[in-house]
C-alpha cells in the first residue's frame, strides 16, 4: 500500500510537469490572431482560483479589447501571475488591469516581499527556482512562461517592491 502512493504521488508529479512543460511550449506557438476582452479574460481567471474577495480580488473596466491575441495566452498569463503571487506573496492578492494610452496595464499586487534583488533574472529562466521556494509544489516555469508570454504579445514585464508589498507589471500594446 505505501509502495502503491508513493508510485501514485511521482505519477501525479510528473503529470504536472508535462503539463506545465507543454504550456510552455504551447505559449511560443499560439496564433495571435484574435480580439480578446481582456477584463472579462481577467474577472475569469481570477474568479477561476475561487478565493473570497478579501483575499484575492479583479479591478476591471467593464470591456478592455486587445486585438492581435490569444485569449489561452492572456488567460495563462493572468493565472500564472496570481498563482506565484498567492504561491510566493501574501494576501491581499489584487489584479487590476486598465487601459493607458495606447497600452493595456495589467498589475498584481500581493502584500509579500517580491523576488530577491540577486538573481532575480535567473529566476525567470526555464526550471529555475528560488531557495524560498524549495518547499512551495512547481518546477520553475511559471515565470519562464509568463515571460514567454509578454515577449510574445510584445510587451514589457517590470517588479516593484513597494512599502505595502510586491507588484508585477505588464504593459501590452492594445494593437499590434
């Protein structure tokens, strides 16, 4: 019987490295080819995690359209950034996506203290991981893939460490 878990617990593991491994290659070869609402992309995603609303919460306008898309790599990039948020932050988790010029500015704020000032572009490569994080379930792609995903919709990724916590920002051309 123990032999029969620990076979199931490294078979679910490895299910979700293929899994995480194939969203990774899948965000290089998305057609981006659509216009997405990208407020309702972020309600969804952030409604998806099912956490109350003082623990994780979406600002949206009521329609925010981004055109030359893929609402399955907006989608994954919303997902990503609040799971490392609530992984690796603390709550409140905050999404707020608006429309600034000619750029649309999606935001996640978490009330922790962000990725370390050394090495923090290491991390945002493939299967690296932090030591904070040796004990939280991943392997290491969600930035990798969150970054493969802005560069896609050429856009820009910044980290800002704040008096009242960490935020990630991603600014994406409306059209492209």
């Amino acid at each position: 019987m123990l032999f029969r878990s620990a076979v199931t617990r490294n078979v679910d593991v490895a299910d979700r490295l293929i899994a995480s491994f194939l969203e990774f290659v899948r965000a290089g070869t998305l057609t981006l080819e659509e216009t997405v609402d990208a407020a309702a992309v972020v309600r969804q995603a952030v409604a998806g995690f099912g956490r109350p609303p003082q623990a994780l919460q979406a600002l949206a306008p009521k329609r925010l359209l981004l055109h030359g898309a893929s609402s399955l790599l907006l989608e994954r990039l919303v997902v990503n950034l609040v799971d490392n948020a609530l992984k690796h932050g603390a709550l409140p988790v905050q999404v707020r996506v608006a429309s600034v010029g000619d750029d649309m500015q999606l935001t996640v704020v978490d009330a922790g203290p962000g990725l370390p000032a050394a090495g923090a572009e290491r991390l945002m490569e493939a299967f690296a991981r932090g030591d904070a994080s040796r004990h939280v379930p991943g392997f290491g792609l969600g930035l990798a893939i969150i970054v493969q995903i802005v560069t896609r919709l050429q856009g820009r990724l910044h980290f800002e460490r704040g008096p009242h916590g960490h935020a990630v920002q991603v600014v994406l051309p409306l059209r492209r």
